[in-house]
C-alpha cells in the first residue's frame, strides 16, 4: 500500500459506514419490521465489502481513448461473448461488418451481484423492454410469482 492508497481505503470505509448507518436511520425512522431492516443492513453489508466490477459507464478515461481505438477495445472484450453462441458465429461469417456493428452498438455487459433482479413483471403503461441476456458467468436462478403473472 502507498500512503494515497491507504487514505483512500480508510475514507471508503468511512463513506461505506455512513451508507450503512443512513440506512439504519431510514429503516428504524420509518419503523421498519425487525426481520426485514436485518436482511437489508445484511445484504447491504455484504456488498459494500464486494468491489462491484467496472462497466463501461464506470470508466471516464475511456471516454478519452479515440473513437477508432476505443470501437478496437469494445469488439475485443464484447466479441468473444458474442461468437460463444452459433446463431452469430454463422451470421459473422456471412457479414462480418454487420456483426462489429451489432457488438459494437447492441451489446453490453450488466454484472449482477447476489439477489439482483433482472426480469420484473411490465405493466400495460410500462411494456417489457425487449432485450436478450447471456450468463457469462456464474448463475441465474428464474423465479416466477403467481401474483404477477397472468
């Protein structure tokens, strides 16, 4: 550690602290079932001690990276995802400037963490956003209520 890191890591725990502690407040100003503020600050907790991974969004230097290099960038790390499935091995063989294209402005990266939601039921006003989702790691567990499915 240098001395910026270590400055730096003590004021992360001292803002992750106070994120822990506003929530507490919230929960018991807003009396907050007992059961309920335990699993929040749990999980809450659990997060703050995971570092959460970069999205591109995350990382404002690339935003400095010239256009063409950074398009070289983006189909490097989207690509491979990409050709992991046959429909678009195939579809890259057939036009392979179509298929840059599609990496290039249809395809990012949404990283989870435990007990994140990603399908959730549309409403008649709110139509289902249409998007396709591939696991590159890790797992997904679906779980369907009867309360919101018709």
């Amino acid at each position: 550690f240098t001395s910026a890191q270590f400055v730096k890591a003590i004021m992360q725990k001292q803002e992750d602290e106070q994120i822990l502690e506003d929530v507490r407040c919230f929960l018991k100003q807003h009396s907050a079932p007992q059961d309920l503020s335990v699993r929040i600050t749990s999980l809450l907790r659990a997060r703050l001690e995971t570092e959460a991974a970069l999205s591109e969004s995350d990382v404002h230097g690339l935003e400095l990276v010239p256009a063409n290099l950074r398009s070289d960038l983006l189909l490097a790390i989207r690509m491979p995802h990409v050709l992991s499935h046959s429909l678009f091995r195939l579809w890259g063989e057939v036009d392979p400037t179509a298929l840059d294209a599609l990496c290039e402005h249809a395809v990012g990266f949404l990283s989870l963490r435990s007990q994140d939601v990603v399908f959730v039921p549309s409403r008649i006003d709110d139509p289902a956003r249409e998007q396709a989702y591939v696991s590159t790691s890790g797992g997904l567990l679906y779980e369907q209520s009867p309360e919101t499915s018709p």
